[in-house]
C-alpha cells in the first residue's frame, strides 16, 4: 500500500524521528504534519503554557506602557 509506504518514511516534526519507531506506531497527523502521539500531546501543553505566560505579560504590560499624560 502506498499509504503505507509513505508513512513509513515520515518522521515526527516536533522530535525528527522516524515515526516507525520500535514495534509501536502511535502517529498523528496534524497540521499537514506527522507527530509521535506523546510528541504532539507534549507540544500543546508546551503551547497552552506559553500562551499563559504571555497572558501573565500582557497583564502586567498595562501600567508600565501607560502613558504619563494618559493617568
Ligand atoms: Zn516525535
């Protein structure tokens, strides 16, 4: 099957190994990208933290990007 075969040839775009790894294939497909399952789960944490620390940022941007004339 080509499908297959193509897959065989994909690698992971977060950790760049081959997705057919050991005995055990547990890919994902996702954003016209081949992720390990762990690989993609690891990367939104890792997103859904840095969009939290921007928050935080964006929190404590207001009072020192004021303006003095704005108070
Ligand atoms: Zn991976």
């Amino acid at each position: 099957m080509r499908l297959a075969n193509d897959f065989k040839d994909q690698k992971c775009a977060r950790c760049f190994q081959p997705m057919h790894h050991g005995s055990t294939i547990d890919a994902v497909y996702e954003n016209s990208e081949w992720y390990h399952r762990r690989c993609l789960e690891e990367g939104k944490r890792q997103f859904a933290e840095a969009q939290k620390q921007s928050h935080l940022a964006e929190d404590s941007t207001p009072a020192s990007s004021r303006r003095p004339s704005e108070q």
